[in-house]
C-alpha cells in the first residue's frame, strides 16, 4: 500500500493538506486537481520485473493492499529498440513503450484500470468521462468486463469507428454538439449530480498516478537508468504531467539521480501548450486527424508547460502529413500500427532534433500511445497487392515485368 503522506491541490493555493478521502474528488464534488505525494523510499520500488503489470508499482500507488478486483491486465508494455527504424531514423539509441499493447489499443488503459479498481473497492457501479475518443473506448471496455456501467460524453465530431467500439462494449453514449470542452462539464455535472465516478483525467488524481507507471517502466527497462530525452504526444497533458511525477518520484526514491527531459508533440492544427510554452497566445484551432491530441482548452495547461520546464524539455508541433508519413514508417519499420495521435511523437523526432530539444546520438524514447487498428480509415499503404491466377509464372511476371 502506497503510503499517501500529503495531497496538494495543483491549481489554487497548493494547500499541503492531511490525505482526505479521495471520494469527494472522484465524485465531481471538488475543485481542482488533487496531487498525492507519498513517503519516498527505495524499498517502494519493486525488485524485479515480473507478470503483475502495473500493479507491481502498488508502494507508489493509493491503493490498500488486497486482491485486485479489475479484470483485465494492465501495464508492463514493451520497450522495443527496433533496429529497422534506429536505421531508417539516424537515431542509434531509440527506443519505442509500445503502449498500444495495452488490452483497448492506449495509453488511457492505465487510468481506467485504478480508477475502476478504486470504484469496484467503494462499491461504485456507474462512471462517467468525457473523451476525444480513446478513454471513451477504454472507460466503456473496462467497465464492461468490470460489470459496470459507464456513460461517456464525446464530441459530435467523435471518430466513427471508435464510437462503435464503445457502442458495442455497452456504453452509453452521449455525442456533444459543441466540442469537447462542453463534453467535459457536462461529464463533471452529471457526476456530481448522479454520484457516478468521475474518472476525468485533470480532475480526477487516480487517472495521474496509473499513467506515471509508464515512467516507471521506461526507466526499468533501460536496465534501471533514465533515458536522455522522452518525447510523448500531448493534448490535454495529462501523460506528460504524470511521466514528469513518475521520473521525479523515482529520484525521490533515490534509486535515479537525473531527469530526462519531457518533450511534448502537438498536431500543428492543434497545439495551445506549444503556443502556451513559447509565451504566445492561443490561436484559432483548425484542426487535426490526431484526435486523441484535439484538445483545444487543455484543462492544467499551466502544469503541463511547468514540468515540461522543469525537465529542460520543451514542446513542437507536427503538421497531419507528417503523422501520416509516421505512421508509414512506424508500419513499416518497427511492427507498431499507430493511430494519428500516437504517430505524432516518431513525427516529432525531426523538428526535436531541429530545435536542439535532443542530439541523434542521445538515448531517446518515444511513447506510442494508441493503436492504428482502431483508426483503419488512416492506414494508407502507398501500394496495392497484385492480382495473380496461382501459377509460379504468374509470380516470375510480377517480379520481371521486362521479360
Ligand atoms: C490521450 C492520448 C494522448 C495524450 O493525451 P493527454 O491528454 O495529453 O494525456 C496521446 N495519444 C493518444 C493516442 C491518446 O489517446
């Protein structure tokens, strides 16, 4: 059990308060997002790898000890250092978190897991979240094999196929004529009108220490030491924020002494914190294919753009040709299917590179955060296959159309 010693509110005064009770926050009743800080220590880290998922991290976690109720498995995703596309890239030293191998395709399977833990635990039924698309798919899942109910808010606009993946878990769902940002309140005002759980990320704190576990295994599967640079694509920040906590918890435990620095990728059409960063004000937002970054208000913008300083990282920004191209390259050369979102951090390397954030030579590792399988209108080989009746000469023609 995860040992909580003090909870600050983020936004606001940073009051130290005594740990509360988490439910007022996870019912929509407060204001702000709660951080939870624990009493570091190297014997909270686990001593070895082993099948548990993310739930080995439970000394770094608000979770009371016990068997863990929520069914599906979570965590523990691959670190891959794919030969082809270190080639390909000039980056001898990259490495992939392929988190599309989480049980809905992201990174979001991380949150849903504790939060749902944690509902399961007070005898919560029914949660709620608003969602650009990829918590919707992992709330609605989660909850269905949990035996829950969820009700989920998404913008109008919400890409089809994934709204069938909700639909088909068993959600129901509530499609917002304006945007995302009116999903969001209205997710927050029926949780604190119904008592539903509230598993909005930027407001609910379990959503922030489930995802800071990726940190915590990046920083395991290097052999236990920090990389160089980490670069992850960032809508609403909720993953940079929580990767930040997760590395600075490591050296709080003493068992690392440096930070990599956090280098977050927006969608050119998109990207209030690389704006926000740079000390610019927001402009108008024209869009995006990467949904899963679409977040035109971010809800702790402040935060994200602090840790992302504080780690000496800083932001870019990537234009959809270019996420198109990445996930190319990424099908081609490392064996990930990305979806839009997902592919903008290989996309980001480039202007990264550019803007001296990273050097080539640098142990660099890119968060994949979502699977190309749930967005198949975006998977554009440049070629077709070619038709052939089942002869060997049929063959040898295709191969040497000169003879
Ligand atoms: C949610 C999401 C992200 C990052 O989003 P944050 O809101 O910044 O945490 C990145 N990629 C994909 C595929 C996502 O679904």
């Amino acid at each position: 059990m995860g040992t909580v010693v003090a909870a600050s509110l983020i936004d606001g005064a940073s009051q130290e308060r005594p740990f509360p009770d988490l439910s007022a926050a996870l019912l929509g009743r407060d204001d702000g997002l709660i951080e939870l800080h624990y009493a570091y220590a190297t014997d909270l880290i686990p001593a070895s790898w082993s099948g548990e998922g993310m739930w080995r991290w439970r000394g770094l976690l608000p979770l009371a000890d016990g068997p863990i109720r929520y069914p599906l498995p979570v965590g523990g995703t691959p670190l891959l250092a794919s030969p082809s596309l270190r080639a390909v890239s000039g980056m001898p030293r990259l490495w992939l978190k392929d988190e599309t191998r989480s049980p809905t395709g992201s990174n979001k399977d991380r949150a849903t897991a504790l939060v749902l833990e944690w509902a399961l635990r007070h005898d919560i039924r029914t949660v709620t979240a608003a969602s650009t698309g990829n918590v919707a798919v992992s709330l609605a899942v989660g909850a269905a094999a949990a035996g829950m109910d969820a009700l989920i808010f998404v913008p109008a606009t919400v890409n089809p196929d994934k709204l069938r993946l909700m639909l088909l878990a068993g959600a129901m769902v509530f499609a917002v004529e304006e945007g995302y940002e009116a999903a969001f309140r209205l997710s927050r005002q029926a949780a604190r009108a119904y008592g539903w759980c509230d598993r909005n990320t930027g407001v609910n704190p379990l959503t922030l220490e489930a995802k800071k576990t990726v940190a915590f295994e990046i920083w395991e599967q290097l052999g236990r030491t920090m990389p160089d640079a980490v670069l992850a694509p960032v809508g609403d920040g909720a993953t940079l924020s929580a990767m930040y906590k997760g590395f600075t918890e490591l050296v709080a435990c003493g068992v690392a002494d440096r930070m990599p620095r956090i280098i977050g990728v927006q969608a050119e059409g998109c990207q209030p914190l690389k704006r926000a960063w740079e000390g610019r004000s927001p402009q108008l937002d024209r869009g995006t294919i990467a949904d899963g970054i679409a977040v035109t208000t971010p809800s702790n913008a402040a935060t994200v753009v602090r840790d992302v300083r504080r780690s000496a990282g800083g932001f870019v920004a990537v234009p959809d040709d270019a996420i198109l191209h990445a996930i190319c390259t990424l099908a081609a050369h490392s064996g990930i299917l990305a979806e839009p979102a997902a592919a903008a951090s290989y996309a980001g390397l480039e202007p990264a590179l550019e803007a001296g954030l990273i050097e080539r030579g640098e142990r660099v590792v890119i968060l994949i955060t979502g699977s190309g399988l749930k967005t198949p209108r975006y998977l554009n080989p440049a070629g077709g296959a070619h038709q052939v009746r089942g002869t060997l000469d049929e063959v040898e023609r295709v191969l040497r159309p000169a003879n």
